[in-house]
C-alpha cells in the first residue's frame, strides 16, 4: 500500500471504517474523533465514495500488522473524521502536504524503520508518540538523539525494561530511584549511572 499522508484518496470500502477507536486517535492527536464521533456503528455507509485526506498512518493497536489511516473529508457538505483500513481507500491525488510537520513526521519515521541510521538530533517537531515507539522497538540506544524535554517518565522505563545500562542516557537530574532500580533490575552495568545520592538507597 503506497498511501502516505497527505494523500488524497476515495473510500472503496465503507466496511474498512473503524467505530470504536481505543486511544488510537488520541495518541495520534486527533482526540475529536473520540468525541465527536463523525462516524457511528451503522451509520458507515455515509462515507462511501467520499474523498478524504490522510492525516496520520500507523498501526492498529490490536493488530499491529494493519496499517490505518485517520482521514477527513474535502469537498463535502458534512465534514467527517474517521479511522479507516487503508484496503479501504483508493489514491486519487497524490500531492502531499509539504512543510506539514505531521507529513514529514511520517516520512522521517518510514525512512527511521527501513533502516536510516540516525547520528544526529531529531528535530523537535518531528518528534511523536509513534516515533518514539519505534525508537524503543527498533534500537533504545536511539533515544539520545531526542530532546530529553520530550521524553516522558514512561518512555524513560520502557527504555529501561528493554536495556538498563541505556540509564546513563538519561539527564542526570532525572535519574529517580524508581527508574534507577529498574536499570540495575536488568543490568548490574548500570550501577556506574546512579546519582551518588541515591548509591545507599539503591544498593
């Protein structure tokens, strides 16, 4: 499937259209589709043969190998927003949204998973919730290339679970004793990292 955001595309397939959508949308941020509910059950059949711009790509969180897209509608009387399969859409223009930072987001994370190594600081406004998760399933050691003023408690943890000796990448003021305990938990390497004040505590 060649669809990328910004792409203009029709619905083919009503039936590809997602009603229930867990916090795929918010965590995407377009949270109004959660409750504003453009598209009920049953009521699918209105967007069929509409065209719509893909706003955002990812996974579908219960089946991770189901691309989805979050699309809206143009050139139509009743604006809708909704999560579709992408089997369900058709391209019918393929002009792309340059200078959208959610476009070059997406570009950056496509090229990021097809094996472009990183080696230097990722712009601040490519930088979101479905790149980051790459990061961590990909390679952990890439989370320094990320400004730490984006990066989240839970982020730091998930990053630990998968490798704690990754804790001397973590800012030194940040290094709690909760995540300091999950590194050496992992890896006993990771003693060198933790704050003098918090040796007595940990070990």
């Amino acid at each position: 499937m060649d669809i990328k955001v910004g792409y203009i595309c029709k619905v083919m397939n009503y039936e590809q259209v997602y009603t229930t959508y867990g916090d795929f949308a918010t965590k995407a941020g377009h949270p109004d589709i959660d409750i504003k509910k453009y598209v009920k059950a049953g009521c699918r059949t209105k967007v069929l043969g509409k065209e719509v711009r893909v706003l955002y790509l990812g996974l579908h969180e219960n089946n991770k190998t189901e691309i989805v897209a979050i699309v809206e509608t143009i050139n139509s009387p009743e604006y809708l927003k909704f999560v579709i399969g992408c089997y369900g859409l058709a391209i019918t223009d393929v002009r792309e949204c340059i200078g959208n930072p959610e476009t070059e987001s997406y570009l950056f994370i496509e090229r990021y998973l097809s094996g472009k190594p990183l080696n230097k600081a990722i712009p601040d406004k490519l930088v979101n919730e479905l790149l980051i998760d790459a990061i961590i399933l990909k390679n952990p050691l890439d989370i320094q290339y990320i400004s730490p003023f984006l990066l989240k408690k839970d982020h730091y943890e998930r990053i630990l679970r998968k490798d704690g000796g990754l804790l001397g990448l973590i800012p030194y003021e940040r290094r709690s004793l909760e995540l300091c305990k999950l590194a050496i938990k992992d890896e006993v390497y990771a003693k060198k990292f933790i704050p003098q004040e918090l040796k007595s505590l940990v070990e």
